[in-house]
C-alpha cells in the first residue's frame, strides 16, 4: 500500500467525489467524515501544517484517507477539530482499516513527514480499534501512549414503528412523551413543526436557529463566537446543499419557540445542536415535543438510527439512547 501525502488546501476539491465515495464504504461512515464538513472546517479553522494522506492499492485505488494537521505547537490532530466534528477516524472500508492505519502511522513517523512531537487525536469511537492499533505501534516504539474516554455518543435503535419505538423504552418516559405531545397540541395556540425544504431560505432560517440557540443556554451563546457562527453558516449551507441537513422548528402560533439542527446521512439521523426560546416555550416542554416528532419521522422514512452525539445527558437516555464512548489517543514521542 502506497501513501500520498498533500499539503495544501486544494486537495479538498480535487478528491471530492473519490473522498465522499470511500466515505459511503467506511467503517466510520459519518457526516463529519465529508468532504464538505472537513472542507469547512479547514477553512474556517484551520492552522498550521495540512497533511492529507492518501492510501493506495498497488494499482492505484482510493483504499483509505487519514485526514490530519500539525499544529503551530507541533501537535498532530485530526481535521474536524474536537469543538465540532462529534466522530473522527481513518476513513477506510473495514476490511481496510488495519492495512490503511499501519500504512499512515508508518508513513507519520518518517522523517520526510511533517515534524511532530505530540499527537491528540479525539473524538475516535470505540467501534473501531484504530486508537488501540496506534497505541500498540506507538508503544513498540517506546512512547508513551494513552486513551481516555472524552465522552459517550447515546443512539437509539429505531424499530419499524413509532409504537415500537415507544414500546421499547422506559414505560414512565413512554407516558411522559404522550402527555406532553397531548398538552402541546390541544393549548389554546397552534402548535405546528417543520423541517425547513430546499425551497426555502436557508439563510434566514439559519439566523433563527443562531439565535434560538443563543438564548436557550448561557454557554451556547458564549460558544457562539463570531468565528463559530461564520463556520455553522457554512456547514449548514454545505450539508444542505449535499441534501444532507435537517433544520427543524416547533413553532406556537407563528413563532419559533425549539429548534434541532441534524444531519441526514448513512440511513441514521444526527442530532448535531438545538435551540430554544425559553420564555415562549413555557408550559409546553417545546424541546421534547420537538425531539418526538424528530424520532417518528425518522421512523416513518426508515432511517435505523437516532443518533444524539456527543453528550450523556439524562434526556438523550431516557428517549431510549445506549451509550457508545469516543476516546483521545495521546501520543508523547521520545
């Protein structure tokens, strides 16, 4: 197996068809694995040495992407950035990963490569072994070597049915939905949701999202920097225009009061942020109602997963979701 290495932007562009292709026969198929997000977030975000590595077969076919940088510290990290990007990894069908991850780390150790001292690689899911595999190679070498767990990912299995799916789950939580979905609808204001479709405007869509979002939690308004609106305006224009985005609102009356911006890929829903108006949601528990109607359309259009990403609060385990962790490898070179 053979390594090309690129190191300037450009390389997004060029490989695009062949990269979003190798990420549909992933074993770490995800939308943070795209094209288009990493593209954006490079753009936005990204400093210090590129290095996108290509694995090739011996007659020159696409078999893996290891998608990296160097920092301005000298610390190897995933393109992807942690902040955002719930889910990084070597991008490789399965019966590739070992072949392509010896290939990279081999190649990341030579002396032609970029020149790091550190490696923080984070966000990496436990159903691969990628950052076991590294920490076996990188401890033959006599480095130091470690995982975390940074945090847990919950995802519910969705049966066939909305039924099944409320059967499945905690009796008291299955009430709880019901209630709070009769409550909401039969209020003395409308309540309605909708998904926002190609023919509308995205943009201000967005912004309403943007400030749903800042007012549902002081930290998502501090997390909401100048520099990290400009990115989400990106991304979600990008994914959109992939036909991969769901920006979904829970108005009552006419005015937004919940919002979730997902992502539609690989047959699963990700639940990539909300937003909420706190004073106009009073009384109707919007974000939940919302949640709900989220959960029965993924049902009713097949998709198999309801994935809720990083962050193991209560609410995302009692809508049914099993925990899945995603580590750090750390790497201290000699």
């Amino acid at each position: 197996m053979q390594i090309e290495a690129y190191s300037a932007a450009a390389v997004f562009d060029n490989l695009k068809p062949d990269w979003n292709a190798l990420v549909d026969r992933s074993q770490v198929r995800t939308p943070f694995q795209t094209n288009e997000f990493q593209h954006t977030w490079w753009t936005h975000f990204g400093t210090g040495d590129l290095c996108i590595l290509l694995a090739r077969s011996d007659s020159g076919e696409l078999e893996g992407i290891a998608s990296l940088f160097v920092d301005p510290k000298g610390v190897l990290r995933w393109v992807g950035g942690e902040e955002i990007a719930d889910y990084l990894d070597v991008i490789a069908p399965p019966e590739q990963m070992e072949p392509v991850r010896q290939a990279v780390f081999t190649w990341l150790t030579r002396p032609d490569a970029p020149i790091w001292q550190r490696a923080q690689l984070s966000n990496t899911p436990d159903w691969t072994e990628t950052l076991e595999h590294w920490q076996a190679l990188a401890r033959e070498k006599g480095w130091m070597a470690e995982i975390k767990e940074l945090d847990v990912c919950p995802i519910v299995p969705l049966p066939s049915s909305f039924e099944e799916y409320l059967n499945q789950i905690d009796g008291k939580q299955r009430r709880e939905i019901r209630r709070k979905r009769r409550r909401a609808e039969g209020g003395e204001n409308a309540v309605a949701w909708y998904v926002v479709s190609p023919e509308m405007d995205l943009e201000a869509e967005t912004e309403t999202f943007l400030q749903l979002m800042t007012a549902s939690h002081p930290t998502k308004a501090e997390f909401l920097t100048s520099e990290m609106r400009a990115a989400f305006r990106d991304i979600f224009a990008n994914m959109h225009a992939a036909g991969w985005l769901q920006l979904a609102f829970l108005t009552v009356g006419e005015s937004p009061v919940a919002a979730y911006i997902n992502f539609k890929f690989a047959n699963r829903i990700w639940v990539y942020n909300s937003g909420l108006d706190p004073d106009k949601a009073v009384g109707i528990s919007a974000g939940w109602v919302l949640l709900a109607y989220l959960i029965e359309d993924a049902i009713k259009n097949g998709h198999t997963r309801f994935d809720f990403l990083q962050g193991g609060e209560d609410y995302k385990l009692r809508f049914g979701g099993k925990p899945v962790r995603v580590c750090r490898l750390s790497i201290e070179r000699n």
